[in-house]
C-alpha cells in the first residue's frame, strides 16, 4: 500500500457511515478544527501554532489540484495513445510534472524541485531509455551535476545553500529523483542559484507536530483541548484556572466576597 491508500478501508467505512460527500467532508473539517490548529492563524512567521492567514485554504486548493491533475493525465493518455510520442516532444514545463513535485519549490522545463523545512527533492526528466548505469550524478555540498557517460550534460549548477553530502539518487518512470537533506533547517527560495527567487513568506512553513519543540506542541495540544471543551459546553483551561484563582481569593482575608463559593456573581472580563 502507498502512503496515499493506506487509510483508505477506514475512510470508505466512514464515508458508508456519513452516506453523502457533504457530510464526509463536514466530519472532515470539523476533526480539523476540534483537534488541530488548522483554522488558527499564525502571529508570526516563527509562531509554532496556527497557519499564515489564508493558507489554509491554500492547502485544500493543493491537495484537491493534486489528485485532480492525476485524474486528468489519466484521462489524457487513455484518448491520446496513438499520439504518445508527440506529446512528449512537444510538452510544455506546465505538465511535464506533478504539482506536488514543485511542493513550496519550483517547476521548469527540465526539471523541478520541492522542499520541506529539512530536506529537498530533485526531480529531472531523462532522454528516452536512459538507466542507471548510462547516468553520473556528482554532487558536493553546494554543487549538483547530472551528466550521462558520453559527457552529455543534463543539469549542473550551484546550491542555493548547502546541504548534506552523498543524497540519495533513484530513476522512476524516466525521471530521476535526487533526495538532499539540508544542512541548516531553512526555508530555500530557490534549489540553484541561476534560478529566479521565491518568496518564502507564500510556502508552507508548518512542520509536523512531533518535530516541534516540546512547549509548542503543549501549546497545540492545549489548544485541542480547549476547542473539545467548547465544543461540549464545558470550561476552557483559562476559564479553570480563573475559577481556581477566584475560589482561592473568596474567602481569603481582606477579600470582598463571602459566603459560599459562588463564581456566577463575579464577572470576568
């Protein structure tokens, strides 16, 4: 099973359950905002909860281009078989690639690159034919150079950063595929130097949660909580703690109240 498919018997009993799509979806989003940040917005680049405003949406939009793109190539090859080789001479850098192998990266006519906040991928169409043993793929900590034994060059330039040496180099399906890890946990606005810039401040900057440090990952986890608590009517960890300051201070010395413990006539603001 892939990645991709490995949940999917759960999510087809849950869907049976929900019976329509718009209320698989609902459970969906909904689960997202009880147990996630993922309708909080960010206050800061550095913020470790919540999204940049607007990105939210931004990932919906990728996820449902993604398999919409798989959908529509598969579609494509089966009405234009005869024609196959010509397509491929005459493709254009808009569908050489999967959008999700341009992810916070880039894509050009020869090849296209993606990032996570820790590491990098390379993905580089190949001549037709091509195997392992035709190619030589050298790279240093700030250098990349695909070439094939006849000395053809297929792809060279400088890092826009270093990454670590000796990354990890594979061929699928005609494409070569380069994983890097980096040397400093940085956003990238470029894979090489000749390359026009991003602007890192429109990428996903999130992590995976378990890769935060540990205070911010209490901070979610305390946000999780707090969302259930609303959700079922119930007090929120500040509202616990105002109500554990106030029953401390009701019948302390000096106080204004008296009597029993009453926090219904006391108004916080």
């Amino acid at each position: 099973m892939s990645d991709e498919t490995v949940h999917d018997d759960m999510l087809f009993h849950m869907l049976q359950e929900c019976k329509t799509l718009p209320i698989f979806m609902d459970h969906i989003f909904g689960f997202l905002k009880r147990r996630t940040d993922f309708y909080v917005v960010s206050t800061g680049p550095t913020s470790p909860v919540g999204l940049p405003a607007g990105y939210a949406e931004k990932l919906v939009k990728h996820s449902f281009d993604k398999f919409s793109n798989i959908r529509h190539n598969a579609t494509s090859h089966e009405q234009k078989a005869p024609s196959e080789k010509k397509e491929k001479i005459t493709s254009t850098s808009n569908n050489l690639f999967d959008p999700s192998k341009s992810y916070n990266g880039a894509s050009f006519e020869k090849y296209s690159w993606s990032q996570l906040y820790n590491e990098v991928d390379l993905f580089l169409k190949l001549p037709e034919n091509v195997k392992s043993r035709d190619l030589i793929v050298q790279s240093t900590s700030k250098n990349i150079c695909v070439k094939l034994k006849d000395g053809t060059v297929l792809l060279s330039g400088d890092l826009c950063q270093f990454c670590k040496l000796d990354p990890i180099w594979s061929i699928d399906n005609g494409e070569l595929q380069v994983h890097f890890e980096k040397v400093k946990e940085i956003w990238w606005d470029r894979f090489l130097t000749s390359e026009p810039k991003l602007d890192i401040s429109k990428i996903d900057c999130t992590k995976p949660m378990e890769d935060l440090p540990d205070d911010a990952q209490a901070k979610i986890q305390e946000l999780q909580w707090n969302q259930e608590q609303k959700r079922l009517g119930l007090p929120t960890s500040d509202e616990i703690k105002n109500l554990n300051t106030l029953k401390k201070a009701w019948n302390a010395e000096g106080s204004p109240f008296s009597g029993p413990f009453d926090p219904s006539s006391v108004s916080f603001s």
